[in-house]
C-alpha cells in the first residue's frame, strides 16, 4: 500500500476515459490498495485510479464519519442501471481542483451495478451523498470534472486560478 500523487487540473489525464477492467485480479486490487490509501491521506470520500494516473475504472470510496471505523467501497467497471428523475443540489468539491467548491444538481439517487473486490457481480442502490458521490466519480471515468457543469466563466475562472497556483508550487 502507497500513496501516490494526486493530478490536478488542468491535466490532460484527467480528460482521459478510462478503459474498462478485464478481470479483478491482484495487479486491479494492489491499485485499489493504493488508491484507498491515497484517498484516506487526502481526505477525500472518493478517488477514481485516473486521479492517480492510472487510466482504469476503477473507483473507491469512504464515507463513513468516523475516522476510526474505516468503510471502504471498491467498485469496478461501474455501470449506472438507473437514475431518479428528482435531482439534488449537494456542494461538491474534488481532490484534482483542490479548494474549490461549487453547487451541482444531479439525480438524487441511483443503481450502480459493478465488480467487488473480489470481482464479484454486485448491484446497490444509492441515494444522498452516496448517490452524488458515485455519480462524481463515475463521471472522473468519462474524463468529466464537477467544474465542467459551471458556467464559462466560473470554470474558466476557477482553472485560471489552479493554473496560477500550480505555477507558483514551481517557482517557490
Ligand atoms: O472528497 C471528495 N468530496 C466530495 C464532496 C462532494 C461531492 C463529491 C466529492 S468527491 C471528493 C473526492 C474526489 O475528488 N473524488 O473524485
Ligand atoms: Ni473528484
């Protein structure tokens, strides 16, 4: 287990749609390992392996509130079966825009169908921050940020800004 750095934008990986897994083997859950791992040193909910750099989908995710009472969720090859039509607003953030935070309406629920850790067949249904988070994550698969649902000018506002602050992490 390791962690690994976290891309930010902008960053061309993180436009990149992932490949799907072909078999859960141990190379898919050392990934796994790793990615929790990274997550947890973040503290981030969530992590799809191309914030690693890692072109796969692949996503794990952490929600529960104690600390000391770990929850991981390991999902490969993740599929939405079912979105609600009711929609939610939740204030989002990502670890690959670090500090910025914006409101984003999606479906307030859904059915997620993926492989386990163990590459088993699962179907679960989610609602609340686990469905916004899963939908977050699966869009990090599709190369697609919570930014790219802003307006032109907010997202371009907000990219100016990590622009700016990974030129000076550089120069300093
Ligand atoms: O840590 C995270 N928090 C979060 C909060 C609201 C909606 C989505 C998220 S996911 C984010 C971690 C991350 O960037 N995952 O890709
Ligand atoms: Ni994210």
């Amino acid at each position: 287990m390791s962690v690994k750095k976290i891309l930010t934008e902008p960053n061309k990986l993180l436009r990149q749609v992932s490949m799907p897994v072909e078999k859960v083997g141990d190379q898919e859950r050392q990934l796994m390992d790793d990615m929790l791992d990274t997550m947890y040193s973040a503290n981030g909910i969530g992590l799809a392996a191309i914030q690693i750099g890692v072109p796969k989908r692949i996503i794990v995710m952490d929600l529960s509130k104690d600390e000391n009472k770990k929850e991981p969720m390991y999902f490969v090859n993740p599929v939405i079966k079912n979105k609600n039509l009711e929609k939610a607003k939740y204030e989002e953030g990502c670890l690959s825009v670090p500090n910025q935070f914006a409101e984003i309406e999606r479906p307030n629920g859904c059915e997620v169908e993926y492989l386990d850790y163990s590459g088993r067949k699962k179907i679960l249904k989610a609602d609340g921050l686990l469905a916004t988070c899963i939908q977050h994550e699966m869009d990090h698969l599709e190369g697609i940020l919570f930014i790219d649902y802003l307006s032109k000018l907010k997202k371009s506002m907000i990219i100016k800004k990590l622009s700016k602050s990974k030129l000076s992490r550089i120069v300093v």
